[in-house]
C-alpha cells in the first residue's frame, strides 16, 4: 500500500528517498511537516527531483530557528501583567475633625477583629464589658491602651474594646507566655484567652491575628528591590549605582550576574528614592543638590537608562510627600522627569502590587524606629525579625503617637489585610532577609555611606548589596 505521505510528494511530481520517508514519517507532525517542506519547495520554484533525508532536517532546522524564542529576551518589548492592588493615595483623606481619630481606631479595631475571631481558638469572643462579670475562662479581643510592670515583675496591661476595658496580667512564671508577651505594643490588637480573678483577666494565651503559610508561586522572572538611595546627598554613593544600573542593562558582572539580569522585569524602589531638603537639622550640609526638583530630575537621569523595566516607586520619609502614613505616591509636580518615563509606576507608602502574580507588599518602614525603641530583642540591624513580628500582628505601624506619624484616617490603610508573597522594605539602610512561612521577607539596604547622624546613633549601613529574587531565589548582588 503507497503511503499517503509518498502520495502528497508524487501529486508534487517530488519523490522521497528511502531515509527521507522514515523521518518524515516518524515526525510526530508527519502531514502538516510534509504540505510545510511541499509548499518551501513549490514555492522556491525547485523543479523536481529527489528529496534526500539531508534536505528534509536542513529544513526542519531552518523552521527551528525562525520561531520566536521563548526566553524573555531584552530586545524584545516585555509584556507585564501589573497590578496595583491596594494604593492609599486617592482614598486618603481627613478633615482634621477629633471625629476621624476614633473611628480610625474603630476600623482598626474592626479589621483585626475580623480576622482573629475567624481563628479556631477564638470561637467564643464576648465583649469586653461580659468579661468583666464572667466566672469562666473567657475569650476577648482588645486594643493594647497601657503596658506596665508590677512590683513582682509580672506583666500587666489594659486592654479595651467598645464596650468596655480590663486589666489583664502575664505572670512570670509562665515563661512561654511571658516572652510572647514582651513582644506586645501599644496599640497593637489581640486575642486573649484568660480568667477573670476578681477585676483582673489572669492570661493563659495571647493570639496574634498572624498569616497562614503560604505555597510558594512559580516565578519565571527576576525582580530587583532597591531603597533609600538618597539621591542628592553628599553620601549617595554614585560610582556603585551607576555600576548597578550597568549591570541592569547587561553590561556588567560576571557571567551568572549578566544572567540574572537578563531575567529581570521589575524594579521596586521602596522610599527614599532622593535625601530630600529640610528632613533633618543641618542636612543642607551634606547635600550635593540642594534643590528637592533637582534632586529628582537627577533621580531620573539615573534611571533614565532602564527602559524595558517596570520600576515602582513608593515614597519614604525623606520623599516629598506628606509624611504621615499612608503616604501617597510622589507628586508628579516634584518629578516631572520620572513621570515622563514611560516605564515608571507610582504607588504610595505602604501599598501592594502584584507583579505577574508575585503579590508584593511595600512599605518603607518607618515604624522599625518604634519597635526596635519599644520591644527588647528587635533592632535596627535585624528588621526581618521586625516585619515578622508585623506580619503576624497584621499591622505595618502598631504604636500610634510615636516617631511615625499616622494620619488618623477613616479607614486604617496600614492593616495588612492580604498576605503578602513577598514584603519589602527599606529605611533602615540595612540589608535583611529571611524567608518567613513562604513569604520573601527583604530589606533592601542603601546606596548612601553613613550619614553624621548615622554615626551619633551608631547606625552601621550595608551599601550598594541588591537583593534580587530570581525565578523565586534570593540573590544579593554587590555593586560597592
Ligand atoms: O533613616 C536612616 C537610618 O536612621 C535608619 O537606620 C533609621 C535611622 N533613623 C532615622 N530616623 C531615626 C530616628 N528618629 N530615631 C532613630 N533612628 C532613626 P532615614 O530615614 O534614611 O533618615
Ligand atoms: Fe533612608
Ligand atoms: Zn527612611
């Protein structure tokens, strides 16, 4: 029997040879191979002969290499699935009424509520003002008011709700509960389990509203974080930027370094994108650019470069923008050259995006100041321990009055409602990561050399160190 492949070359007036036959017949796409090579051939006016086992993979190698690559290749124009998922810029308001302080705190109650009365041992919250009466172990949820210290060393603490408040006390002798407990903020909300002896609620759990592990995402791109590259400041450290940028476009680092680069599709710059003016006292003294407009347009200068890169900037403390958290996204009036940047996202502080799926939540950290001031163990130099301890108290800033100034808002954008797979910060100029039940936990470091200030505070910066999740890995590359 003719086969119906030698029956399509033979109506072509083409004869197949032997070893050309198998190949086209063992192809796993033998006809459409066949009426593809017939076309080629008809088409480039050959007139007929022999077709040889070497022509048919000649044209199957041609056929390889005109199809488009599939790697993300940086000549070719990047498609970005983005999204901004939660931004406070537009939604941020407050008519400075006394009105607005206590509903921010009644939705920051609300919120956390929510999500620690959906926890399996917190099934049977009552108000506060029935724990007061109650005679068995009871369940509550409060917002920290006071925390105190008894003679005896014990700890004890107020906690209130809207109905009513009560005393609660950690005896030191419940070690496990005890060091839990040292770890509570003012302001912070909680689930506590207890029972009540006379006008005190004796604690025996404290529940964080916490984040559930997570499965970790596939990820078939890179993203780089950056932050506090204080721009304009004497001790912005210009040389290792521009090395860094090189290396974004390819054109620096070893052969693996150049690698990852290729991969890259977003960069997240998490506040203190410039030094700013007037942050400080006596700062214009360690500016090189004393002009705030300048200090972005050279901003923009710097990442002019970049151009098949998404990049998202959020504002820091030392950003023009209001200082109070949630701070929007940079004016554009501050930067109209960024603006212009085709490439560029503007998001505020803290805010989450999603980067091809990749839920990133950012967050300069200005809050790291409060707690490595207010909770033993919690330092400057380890903030992964500090952004785990916010994840699972579900709130970027807990301690209201302090160094961060929060607006006191309707809504409490500061409530991390959506677990993050990654959370990014900055502020504290030095590089941390840790990866905490599946979530990538980064501090992205400085570009900037210790300031004065820095060295009175005994603040020690890890410059230049980029932290680049590549295809889902952590990768901290040194530019300095
Ligand atoms: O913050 C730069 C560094 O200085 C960072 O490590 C935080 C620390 N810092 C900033 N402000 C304070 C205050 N008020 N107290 C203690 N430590 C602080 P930057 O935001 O870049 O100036
Ligand atoms: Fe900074
Ligand atoms: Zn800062």
């Amino acid at each position: 029997m003719t086969s119906d492949l030698i029956l399509k070359f033979a109506d072509a007036e083409i004869l197949l040879d032997d070893a050309a036959y198998r190949k086209l017949n063992d192809h796993n796409n033998s006809n459409e191979l066949a009426e593809s090579l017939i076309n080629d051939l008809v088409n480039n006016g050959d007139s007929i002969f022999l077709l040889t086992e070497e022509m048919v993979d000649e044209f199957l190698e041609e056929k390889e290499s005109s199809i488009e690559p599939i790697r993300q290749s940086k000549l070719l124009p990047q498609e970005f699935d983005f999204q901004i998922i939660q931004d406070a810029s537009k939604k941020s308001y407050t008519n400075g009424e006394i009105k607005d302080f206590s509903s921010y705190f009644a939705n920051r109650y609300h919120k956390l509520w929510q999500m620690l009365t959906r926890k399996h041992e917190l099934q049977n919250v009552q108000p506060i003002k029935n724990a007061q009466r109650s005679e068995d172990v009871v369940e509550v949820v409060g917002m920290v008011n006071d925390i105190r210290y008894t003679k005896k060393n014990h700890k004890f603490m107020e906690i209130e709700d809207e109905t009513g408040t009560i005393s609660l006390l950690v005896h030191n002798d419940n070690h496990q509960l005890y060091e839990d407990a040292e770890r509570i903020v003012k302001d912070q909300v909680m689930g506590v389990i207890g029972s009540r002896k006379g006008n005190i609620l004796m604690a025996s759990q404290i529940i964080n509203p916490g984040v559930p592990r997570i499965d970790e995402k596939k990820m078939d791109f890179s993203a780089v974080f950056l932050s506090d590259t204080h721009i304009g400041s004497s001790t912005f450290l210009e040389k290792a930027f521009q090395r860094f940028i090189k290396w974004m476009n390819g054109d620096y680092g070893d052969e693996s370094q150049r690698e990852i680069a290729n991969n890259v599709k977003y960069l997240v710059i998490a506040g203190d994108i410039v030094d700013g003016i007037g942050v400080y006292p006596g700062q214009d003294k360690e500016l090189n650019i004393k002009d705030i407009y300048q200090q972005y347009e050279e901003a923009a200068r710097l990442l002019g470069d970049l151009t098949d890169v998404k990049i998202i900037i959020a504002p820091g403390n030392h950003d023009a923008c209001r200082l109070a958290e949630p701070q929007p996204a940079l004016p554009e009036e501050y930067a109209k050259d960024l603006y212009q940047m085709k490439n560029v996202e503007f998001v505020s502080n803290p805010s989450l995006v999603s980067m091809d799926g990749i839920k990133t939540l950012i967050y300069h950290g200005r809050s790291f100041d409060d707690l490595a001031m207010t909770v033993k163990g919690l330092s400057h130099q380890n903030s992964d321990i500090i952004m785990k301890e916010l994840l699972e108290k579900r709130h970027l800033a807990p301690i209201y009055g302090e160094r961060t100034p929060l607006a006191s808002e309707i809504e409490d954008h500061l409530v991390i409602e959506d677990v993050p797979d990654v959370f990014h910060t900055g502020h504290v100029h030095i590089n941390s990561y840790k990866k905490y039940k599946g979530i990538h936990l980064i501090n992205s470091g400085t570009f900037q050399s210790q300031t004065e200030f820095q060295k009175i505070y005994n603040i020690v910066p890890t410059c230049a160190q980029v932290p680049v999740l590549n295809q889902g890995s952590m990768k901290l590359l040194k530019f300095n």
